[in-house]
C-alpha cells in the first residue's frame, strides 16, 4: 500500500535514505569490529544462559564475570535497516497495516535471534565434540524425565543385575553394526568401536533400554537368549547352530521327562538346547571323547546356569551328565539304560551306532549331524553293511535367507511417495477415506546381502524291526 505523500515529504525521504544508508555502512563495519573483539572476550568467560527467560533463580546478571562495559552479543540491538529508520521516523498514521504488523513483529525478534546465535558462538568456542548424526530407522534413547515417568513395572518384570549375561546391539540403516555379549560386573566397563558403557550405568535398568556411550553413541542392551549364548560362548570345536539344533529337536519328538543320549559333547551348545528340552523330569547324557572339549562344554553349561539363576531367581534344571569316554566302547556307561532319542555329532557315527541302537526305544529316532556330504554317504554304507534296524527317512539341509524389508529412499534421504493406482472407468469409485486402499509410502524388499552359508546335513534315523 503505497503512502501518499507532498513533494516536500519525498525529497526529505530520499534524503534520510541516503544518510542512513552511508551509515549503515560504518555502523556494520564498527559492529564487525566490536563483534570480533567481545567474541575473544566471551571464549575465555565461562557463559551461563538461563534454560527459561522467567527464571529468576540466578540474581547475577548474564555480562556477570565479563570486563566493565562489555555484555554479551544477544544484549546488543542488532543494526536496524533504512526501511526501518525511515518507518521509525514516520508518524504512526501513516503507515499501513502490514508495516505495522512487521514492526511489532521485528522488536520481539531480535533477543530471540541473538540467543540463537549465541548458543552457536558457545558451542564453537567450548570446542564441544559433535555428537554423530541419529540414523532415522534406530528408536531414540528415552531421557531421565521420560525413565521417571514410565509406567511402573509389570508383573514379573525384573531390573538388570550384576552376574547377568547381557548383548550389546548397535544398528544403522537397518543392519548390525555392532554386537556383543557381556557378564554384568561391578566396576567393569563394556567396550567398543562407538564408546564406552559402564556396567554400573545398566544395573538395575530395565532390559530392553537404549543407552548412550560416552561418545553419545546409542546402543540396544538387552538379556541375551539362549540362542545369543550359543553363538557368542567361547568355543572349543564347532557348534550346532541354533537353526540345526531346532530341527533336530523336532525330528528327535524330545519333550519333558525324556532321557536323551549326546555324542559328542563339544562347546556345549546342544547339551543345553536338549537341557531345556527334557526339563527338569528328563536327563540328558553327554559323551565327549577329548578332554579339552569336555572342559569347555562343562565350563559354557555352568555359566548359562549360573546366569540363569540370577535372571530369574530361580535354578536352571541340572539335568547333564557329562562324561568323557569313547562311546563305540562305552558299553559299561550305557547299561541298564534307554534312551528315547539319541543326538549324534560326530566324524564317524557309523562306528557308534552298534554301540547305541541296543540302548534306544523301539520307533525312537536318532539325529545325525554331519558337515560335509561324503559323511553322509559313509553313513549310509555303514547302515547297509552293518545291517542295524535304523530306517534313514529324511536327509537335510536347513537353510535360512535373511531378508531387507525398509520403506524406499530417494537419493536425497527423503522417503518416497506412492502414487495412486488408476482405476478403469467402469468401477465404481471408492471414497480414499473409508477404504483406504494403500498407505502413502512404498516398501523395498530384497535378501539380505550378509547370508548366513552351509552349516550341516540332518540325516534322521529311526529305530524298527520287521
């Protein structure tokens, strides 16, 4: 809206125009000046800045421990504009309703826009270490305020506590980074590539919380599976993965109070997957031929137990025996005993079989575990030869395909929009809001580029006569 004015009113306008813009100028390049010194001056006071404009806890003034004369940069009127001069200068009559509006607006403006720089000079000067950029697809970290407000715990839902087995997990873009399993200690520290947790700062937290490391870093800490234990346990030969080891439940039936036979012990991993099987009515006999693994599947069982314990309060049944001995020889330790599945994982089990198909109920099955084919095929041939009452009903392979599901992403970050399909003319047109048909972002879908390879053949065999 243009403002009418006498020739008088317009010379002397572009008069105060011109003055104020020459100097503004030299206003600019002394505020320049004056900015550069006061920030030296501010990057070596410490800077307190009140989290709220009313709190009036703090009676020093914000300039407190700087030099006489100085205050800080969001005190100073920022230089005004030769628009704004010359509105200034006008009556208030004469100016029209916008510029009204943005006057108003511009004299709240300025305390805001100099804390805002402020802040950022103050970042700056600390030499604050930047804090890495938060992966969209990871669940942030809840603050204190929102740990003290959550709803209290559920039933049954007990606090992290020292002697618990734990996994760390750090994801980014929807894959693994990181992963690690721990034992909850006093005083120890879990270390890592992304920075260190205490073990202090995640006793008596609930499971299942994100916590930051020291370089602000997110990582998932949760109780670790029994699976997870199984994978992450110190080793001595090779284990039975847990995807074999399920399927080898199932093909052996094992359920509660049942007495099942293993061979050979190895880390431990499916003595205690069949532990858990039998519960605590059932046993579970172990025969490992070497001593060292014998020790280590003795040492891996009795940490899972002892973890246990603390976990739930409660004992993990002790329900493997676990011996070392041959068991092609073994006869002496199997007498008298029956067996209602046999779990073999052994080079050779065609030398063992003759020793163990006399001890396993009459329709029981006995689950192989070989590595390569040519074991199989030598088992075969050794059932043919040494005629046993074992019938070989299935041979295989478990696999397991990993998969990438993630809403699409252009090559700007941001997500992409699904567009609408079209409908033929001849139907009749649904309303968007009562049957929405899909949702505004589409989805990608693809194998996931790490695949877990080979691991073994299942070979399973069952007991029976003619």
């Amino acid at each position: 809206m243009a403002v009418k004015m006498p020739s008088v009113g317009l010379q002397l306008m572009h008069r105060l125009l011109r003055i104020s813009t020459s100097g503004q100028r030299g206003l600019r390049s002394r505020d320049a000046r004056e900015c550069r010194r006061e920030t030296r001056t501010v990057s070596t006071f410490p800077v307190k800045c009140n989290e709220s404009k009313g709190d009036s806890s703090d009676p020093s003034p914000p300039s407190a421990g700087l030099p006489s004369g100085r205050a800080l940069p969001y005190k100073r009127m920022r230089p005004l504009s030769p628009l704004e001069r010359i509105s200034s200068l006008l009556p208030r009559d004469a100016l029209s309703p916008e510029v009204l509006q943005l006057r108003e607006r511009d004299q709240q403006d300025p305390e805001e826009d100099g804390n805002i720089r402020v802040s950022g000079t103050q970042v700056e000067a600390h030499g604050a270490t930047p804090v890495e950029e938060d992966d969209p697809e990871t669940p942030r970290a809840p603050d204190a305020a929102a740990e003290t407000s959550a709803s209290p715990a559920l039933p049954g839902e007990s606090p992290l506590a020292f002697g618990e087995l734990l996994v760390a997990e750090y994801r980014k873009k929807g894959r693994v980074e990181f992963r690690k399993m721990f034992e909850l200690q006093t005083g120890a520290s879990m270390q890592s590539s992304w920075g260190v947790v205490p073990h202090d700062d995640v006793a008596g937290r609930p499971a299942g919380r994100f916590v930051k490391t020291n370089r602000g870093v997110r990582i998932l800490v949760r109780r670790a599976s029994l699976e997870d234990y199984a994978l992450y346990m110190k080793r001595g030969p090779a284990i039975a993965y847990p995807k074999d080891a399920s399927a080898m439940l199932m093909m052996m039936d094992v359920t509660e109070g049942d007495r099942v036979l293993e061979s050979g012990s190895g880390s431990g991993a499916m003595s205690l997957f069949l532990s858990r099987a039998v519960g605590c009515k059932g046993s579970v006999l172990s025969v490992e031929v070497r001593e060292d693994h014998h020790r280590r599947a003795v040492l891996n069982y009795n940490r899972w137990r002892a973890s246990w314990s603390v976990r739930r309060g409660e004992e993990w049944p002790d329900n493997v025996q676990f011996h070392i001995a041959d068991l092609a020889e073994a006869s002496p330790l199997l007498a008298a005993q029956g067996f209602h599945a046999v779990a073999l994982d052994l080079i050779h089990p065609q030398l063992v079989l003759p020793a163990v198909v006399p001890h396993l109920h009459l329709g029981a099955v006995c689950a192989v575990y070989l590595a390569n084919v040519t074991q199989v095929m030598d088992l075969l041939e050794g059932l043919r030869c040494l005629a046993l009452p074992l019938l070989c009903e299935r041979i295989v392979e478990v696999p397991i395909r990993d998969w990438v599901v993630a809403p699409a992403l252009q090559k700007d970050g941001r997500y992409c929009v699904r567009k609408d399909p079209v409908l033929d003319q001849d139907r009749e047109e649904v309303s968007a809001e009562e049957h929405p048909a899909f949702g505004s972002i589409p989805y990608i879908a693809r194998p996931h580029p790490e695949q877990m390879s080979h691991t073994a053949f299942l070979v399973k065999l069952r007991k029976c006569v003619g």
